[in-house]
C-alpha cells in the first residue's frame, strides 16, 4: 500500500465524526455506531474484530519477524452521556458553524480523539517501510459509565500490549497520571421519635457532623503528578416524613486517589474519622501511573508537549499495562450544553499522534 494522502484523510475525520454524532451512542446503546466506524475501517481493507459494542483491528505493516516486537493499543470510545436539557442545537445533530466549532453530543468526549486516531492509525498502516511496532485500534462501549461491557470484556482478547495510548480531550498534552476512585456509602445510625416530643437521636445531625468533619480532612502525602488526594460528599439522603426524627441518614462520598496511598489505607483513615459506618463500592478504580523516563514520555517532550497529572476518570484505569492518555478537545466542555471540537484541534490532533508515533522506538 502507498502512503495515502493525509489531507484527504483529515477531510473524511471530519465527515467521519459528523457521522458519528448524527447516530447516537449513549451507553449501552452503541450498537449501530460501532458498525458505522467498522464499516469506515473495512473501507481501509482492516479486518475488524467486534465483542459486544466494542471493535478493534491491528495494522499489518510491522516486521512480524521482529523477536522484540512490541504492540501499542489506541483506545477511544465511542459511547456519550445522556444529553443535558439546555442544549440549544439539537445534541444528535451535528452543527458545522463559522467560528470553526463542531457542535454535537459526544464531538469532544471523546469523538475528535476517535477520528483522529483511526486516521492516524490508517495512515501509520500505509508507510512502505514497516514500523517497529504493531498497532492495535480499539473503539469501545460503556466508558461513561464503567460498564462491564466495556474495555473489560475484551481486555484479554486484544492480547498482550505494551503500551496504551488513549484518546480523551487533553488539548493533545499528555496525562502520565490519572487519579484513582472510590466511592463509599455511609450510613448514620440514629434513634427515630416524635418530632413534637423532641426525643430520638437524629441521624441526619450525626451525618452532619461527619459531613463537616470530612470536609476538612487533609492528605499529607502529596504525589509530584497527581497532587493530594481529593474528597467531596455528593450526595445525601435521609427521613421518612417530616414528623419522625430520622433513625438514618445516607451519604456517599467521592474520593479520588494518588499513588501514594492505598485504597485500604484511605478507606481506614475516612472510617477513623466518622461515626458513620461506611461500605465501599466493590468497583473502584485505580490510579495510573506511568514512569516519566518512558520513552513515550520522551518522545512526548520532544515534540512539544507539556506533561500533567489528570484529576478525571477513564478507561486508562481498566488497563494492566503503561499507558498515557492524550486527545483532541478540551476536558472542560464534556458533559456540557452544546458541547464541541474544534475543526483544527482534529487536524492537529492527527498530525500530533502521527509525529508522536511515526519514528517512536521502545
């Protein structure tokens, strides 16, 4: 295969991506998206492999004689949110406008990152002088709401990867660390009464009160790339009725991790200081981390990008093997009204992921 021509590839992204907003995707309903990015990619001669909503395909211009080959994944997803209610545009229908923006659900959580690696993946695959390394495109389902469907379930059937590159909205920076998550459920424990009466432990008080006193806890131990650790209760629930003193109170706090702290360890400290008892959910994730003397890190530096720690969540957390996390689009307009990407950012982004890769070397 001839190196294709990247600027004719940069103009189907585009139509690709217009595509994929105009198909909605939001979790677990992303069957009739992933067949719109199969069928783009068997346009290309890939043979596309599909589990679930999720598909993937490997390039086939590597040495596969090469004793110490190693294989990168490029991993984005494909699944949205559900719209908010202040959307002006209609968020299934993708809006070009003159001020360069790409308006639509999903256009930059995570739809620039996905068409600019399929037309870097597809144009990393057309070079006449194999790479020294193999590529592995993955487009999966349930990263929104960390669904068993996911990334998860074909984890295994990708096979062995060196190396993950995965495409969220990080202005093409580079995230080496990602924060971790645990959520626990805390339950206050009261006496119910009469509320005329005034008698009963109010549960509601006591939640308060631990409440207050998480809202000052400190962390001591700071990572370099990710900061303290950071917590915030987000949700509480308590009362029957409006004359019953309350005999229990829920409350569920969001706690985001560094790698200096153990889960166990964090879940300990937050139980010492509380008189709620507290249950962790049995699906947390852990914090990534990947070393900076990489040389994907490297390479990164090299070409200009900047390297940061993330305080937000994805699929990178799922996955048992060094990875990065770096997209087009910028974090802070996911889950928004009206959310957009930049025509630019796309084209940037493709030309940033193949400078990144073209002559990368473990």
């Amino acid at each position: 295969m001839s190196v294709l021509n990247l600027k004719s590839l940069k103009k189907e992204a585009i139509q690709l991506l217009v595509k994929l907003i105009n198909t909605p995707s939001v979790s677990k309903e992303e069957k009739n998206v992933s067949i719109l990015i199969e069928d783009y990619l068997s346009k290309y001669g890939f043979h596309v492999h599909r589990k679930f909503n999720n598909i993937w395909t490997e390039s086939t211009n590597y040495d596969d004689k090469e004793v110490s080959l190693h294989t990168i994944l490029l991993n984005s997803h494909h699944d949205t949110v559900q719209p908010g209610k202040n959307w002006i545009t209609n968020p299934f229908k993708a809006i070009v406008n003159k001020d360069d923006k790409l308006i639509g659900l999903g256009s930059n959580d995570a739809g620039g990152s996905i068409v600019s690696l399929i037309s870097a993946f597809i144009y990393l695959n057309s070079f006449s002088t194999r790479l020294p390394y193999k590529l592995i495109l993955s487009i999966t389902a349930e990263e929104e709401i960390s669904g068993p469907l996911g990334i998860r379930s074909i984890i295994n059937d990708i096979g062995k990867i060196d190396l993950g590159i995965i495409g969220e909205p990080t202005k093409m920076q580079v995230a080496i660390g990602e924060k971790g998550l645990i959520v626990l459920d805390c339950i206050a424990q009261g006496k119910t009464g009469h509320s005329a009466r005034n008698i009963g432990i109010n549960a509601i008080y006591i939640a308060i009160k631990d409440i207050e006193k998480l809202r000052y806890l400190k962390f001591d131990r700071k990572s370099k790339i990710l900061g303290f650790p950071t917590l915030n209760v987000t949700q509480i629930k308590g009362g029957i009725q409006h004359n019953v003193i309350p005999d229990l109170c829920y409350f569920v706090v969001d706690l985001r991790t560094n790698e200096l702290y153990t889960n166990e360890e964090l879940i300990e400290m937050i139980q010492n200081q509380i008189n709620s008892r507290i249950k962790p959910r049995p699906y947390y994730s852990n914090c990534s981390f990947i070393d900076p003397r990489h040389p994907i890190v490297k390479k990164a530096k090299l070409i200009g990008r900047k390297i940061y720690g993330s305080p937000t969540l994805s699929d990178q957390s799922l996955m048992p093997f060094p990875t990065i996390k770096m997209g087009v689009g910028e974090s802070e307009r996911s889950h928004t009204p009206n959310e957009y990407v930049l025509v630019s950012e796309i084209i940037s982004g493709i030309d940033i992921y193949i400078r990144l890769l073209k002559d990368f070397k473990f």
